[in-house]
C-alpha cells in the first residue's frame, strides 16, 4: 500500500472532519458482509455491538494510537492471510486479541500478535523459546494463525464457526455450533449469538472505515533476513537505531538472528518508500537491470505469491493422496525428519522419493514443506521468476513442481553460488546460448556476503546433515501408555513426559490436526 501524498489545506480538512474529532461513531447496519457470509443482525444484538463500537471511540487519544498501529501494521496482515487463502475480513480479529501490541500477554499465558499458547504456536510452526518467539513477529504469527483458521474453516465450510473456534478450540466450536452453519452463507445474529463473533463484528465496524484514514506517512518496511547476524548491524545497514530495531522485532530475545531459517525484520521509515524492500546485490551492468516498476507489473510478480498451488483435502495433507501441489500428486510434512522415516510413512520407496524431488541423500525433511510423490514438470505454469534472498535452486524447482535438471539447463546456470537475488529466471523458454540472465535492482544493495549466506541453505550444504540423533541404536526406550484424560492437549501431554509434539505425533501417527480424544491411548518412549 503506498502512502497517501495529501496537500496542507486537504490534510487539515481530513483531520478538522474526521469521525474521532467530531465523534461521528460507525453505527451498527442491519446487515453486512463477512468474509463469504451476509450476516443479518436483529435490533437487540445491533444494540449489544454497538456498546462495544462507541467503546473502540471513547478515548480518542487511546483510539488514534491504535489506528496508527492498525494501519502500520495492515498492509503486512492482509498479504499474509491473502497468500494463505484466508478471507482478509479475518484481518479485524488481531485487533481485537491483542490491539497489535507485540508482547501482548494474557492471564492465560496467550502471547504475541494472535495470542497464541506456546503449545498452539508449536502446533502451526512457529518457534517459541528462550531466544526466538515467533508469536512477536508480524509475518510469521499471521501465518501461523491464516494457517489454523484455515484448518478449521476446512471443518465448518463456515468462517464464523472457524473464527469462534479461534477462542473455543476446534474441539469445543464442534460441540457449540454442530453443524447447523456448516457451509451456510446467512447468518442471523441475535442475543444468543457467540459473544466473541459479536466483539468481532465491534471490531470489524469500528475500524473497517478508518483503514483509509490519513493518520501518518510512516510505513513499515519488511526485509527477509538469514542469519546469523544482530539487530545492530540491521540498524546500521537500515539507518535506524537499534533501540527502534528492537521495539520493532521483539521476536529475538537477544537480539540476535539465527541462521536456521529466514526470519522477516521489519522497521518504520518515513515518507514514500516501497513496502516489501529486497536485499539485493548491486549490478555491475546497468544496462541489464529492470526497473522495480517493470517488475511489479509483470505477470511474475502478480502471480509467484499464489505458488505452491496448493489443492484437495487440505486437512490431511499429511497423507498420501489427499492434496495435489502445483497439479502434481503430493504431501505435506507435519514435522522435521529423515527422508527414510517419512518415504516410509507415505508408503514410497526412499530412492524413488529422492528422486522426485532432486533431493540430496543427507537432506532433511522439513516440516510444513510440500513434496513431490508424482514427476515434476520441465516447465512451470508461469514464465520467469524473480530470485528472493534465501532461494535456491533447488527451492525454486520445489516452488513451481518444474525439475532441477530443466530449470538448471533453461539458465544455464549449475550452482546455488552463481544465483544473485534478482535475477530474472526462466522457467518455461530456455535461455539462448551466450544470453547474460538480466538482474533486477529491488532496493538497497546487500553485500556480498550477504547473498552468499542466502544462498547457502541449498541442502547438500544444511549444516544439520553431519547430526546423527540415534538414542535407540544405543539403549531400548522404555514405552509408556498414556491415556487422554478430559481436556489435555498434545502440548500438556509432552510437558508432562518430558518430551516434544512433534515426537507425540510420530509415535502415534497423529496428522497434521493434531486431534486426540478423550481415553485414547498414547504410546511414549523414554530413554
């Protein structure tokens, strides 16, 4: 979203004739639109949400503030929830769990953004200890949450239903609504209506006018990081201080980011700066440099976003045979592993599994990533593909389901270490013989060393492949037998056991929902 240019004397109007100033407050309609639903509210529940939107306005100091955050923040929000095939109306629901306050913290120990519990964060990917908290960063706690709304609407076919079961679990939504909303695209709102839906449509009308409300010419900037490197060496690359690097990502404890993923930094700058800077090395041929603009009105930009195309039974895409990616038959890993264990688990032989997905014998398997069980493309559905930092070829190949081999050979490029972020890649036509592959400068150059260490999560280089974790070759585990008693979650159970979800979930062959049931037997192994 680009800032607004306002001049001097339009400026005071908005400002003189804005809603806050004059207290002309959003009044609760008799209908409206949510997501995919026409909501209808009846007269004793418009004045029920109505209380709760003249609250939003009662300190107009306290308001504006919000609203600053609010717009700040939104632009990143809506992305994210849009990239993840989440209706952005679900964008309201972080204002009203957390305010976008960072470290907001509940009595209940629900942190971050989108209050999440350490047990649920874990559940959607995020990392959470003493050094990195992902329920803090922006972009990773949105994604995280688009992903169990998501989960859940695959379960209702109903977004409001999905959205209470934000705040009941999927478990207690399921025995509130039954399926009397299950793919309805009316509802009736009335005094018996779920209070937290009736908050949110407070939410929703109180702020949904003032998106567009000229509040500042800041912008939040987002840079894709990886590690290891500090927040004072951003600042410095950045041209902001470290304290306002630190009040901004308060997702590293420390300071410090580390190398095991890429991490999204973000900071404020004034004035009309592009959104979503990338970090890029400056060409030595300027010349062969496309503009930013040509970019983002190429179909490339339009359309990478929306790849992996992702299709099927998205509740189990943990199984063989449930979802397709990019039209190709595959899988999602629920968790980190070894290529052995998880060919084994979708019933593939490993060589064969490799093999469809150009992997290196040493490669981990990585969790929330999808893989190939049918043969890759040699071309991809879209022409070219701009390089982001972090990519690789082999990632790239992952990206469109086109193979390595062809993607390497329409380049004519072999290594990981030859890629510069920018450059434009084929991915249908091959590349003349001779032809320099044309580089696009995004924003501000990165060093060198920089590109080098994006570019050096290709696999056979992942420094985990030299770990071997075997306890069981040593000792025989000793096997417990839990049973699920009424209201106990993954999480609590593996507190309990001192062990993790991801070892609860391996061992008992729970999908990627994560759903256990009261008096199920759970299998533990202690060393």
């Amino acid at each position: 979203m680009k800032p607004h240019r306002l001049s001097l004397p339009l400026f005071i109007l908005l400002i003189f004739f804005s809603p806050v100033v004059f207290g002309q407050i959003p009044q609760v309609p008799a209908e409206l639109e949510f997501a995919d639903i026409i909501v209808r509210i009846n007269p004793q529940a418009r004045r029920e949400i109505q209380l709760d939107v003249d609250a939003q306005y009662r300190n107009q100091s306290y308001f504006k503030v919000k609203q600053e955050r609010v717009n700040l923040y939104m632009p990143t929000i809506e992305r994210v929830l849009r990239e993840n095939g989440v209706p952005e109306d679900l964008k309201y629901l972080v204002i009203q769990e957390s305010g976008l306050i960072a470290d907001a913290e509940s009595t209940s120990n629900a942190v971050g953004f989108w209050q999440f519990k350490q047990g649920t964060a874990e559940e959607v990917f995020l990392r959470v200890d003493a050094h990195i908290d992902e329920r803090k960063n922006i972009v990773s706690s949105t994604r995280g949450a688009a992903l169990y709304l998501k989960k859940h609407n695959n379960t209702f076919d109903n977004w409001m239903c999905a959205l209470v079961s934000y705040q009941m679990g999927l478990g207690g939504a399921k025995a509130y609504f039954g399926n009397q909303y299950n793919g309805k695209q009316i509802v009736d709102v009335d005094r018996n209506t779920h209070w937290y839906f009736k908050k949110f449509l407070a939410h929703k009308i109180a702020f949904e006018s003032q998106l567009t409300y000229f509040v500042s010419n800041k912008q939040m900037m987002e840079v894709p990081v990886q590690g290891p490197t500090t927040l004072a060496a951003l600042a410095k690359k950045y041209g902001v201080t470290e304290d306002h690097m630190k009040e901004y990502n308060k997702w590293t404890s420390n300071g410090k980011i580390p190398g095991d993923r890429s991490y999204t930094l973000v900071y404020i700058k004034d004035g009309s700066i592009p959104v979503q800077p990338a970090i890029v090395q400056k060409t030595e041929t300027p010349k062969q440099t496309t503009t930013t603009a040509a970019f983002k009105a190429s179909p490339a930009y339009k359309q990478a976003n929306s790849y992996p195309k992702i299709s099927g039974n998205t509740t189990k895409a943990s199984q063989p045979n449930q979802i397709t990616v990019n039209d190709l038959d595959g899988v999602q890993a629920p968790q980190t592993t070894t290529q052995t264990k998880f060919s084994d688990q979708i019933g593939l032989k490993e060589t064969k599994f490799r093999k469809l997905n150009d992997l290196e014998e040493a490669a981990r398997i990585e969790a929330g990533k999808y893989y190939y069980t049918e043969k890759k493309k040699p071309s991809a559905d879209i022409a070219t593909h701009v390089v982001q930092p972090g990519e690789s070829l082999w990632s790239i190949s992952q990206k469109y389901g086109i193979k390595l081999s062809a993607l390497k050979s329409k380049n004519r490029i072999r290594r990981d270490t030859e890629l510069k972020v920018g450059m434009i890649l084929n991915l249908q036509e091959p590349r003349k013989r001779g032809e320099e592959i044309p580089i696009m400068q995004i924003s501000t150059p990165a060093p060198k060393k920089q590109v080098v260490a994006e570019v050096s999560r290709e696999p056979e280089r992942a420094p985990t492949v030299s770990k071997v974790t075997a306890p069981s070759r040593t000792s025989e585990p000793s096997r417990i037998t839990h049973s699920v008693a009424q209201g106990e979650t993954l999480f609590a159970i593996s507190k309990k056991y001192g062990v993790s979800v991801d070892q609860l979930k391996s061992w008992n062959n729970i999908g990627s929902q994560n759903i256990i049931s009261v008096g199920q037997k759970l299998v533990i192994l202690k060393p």
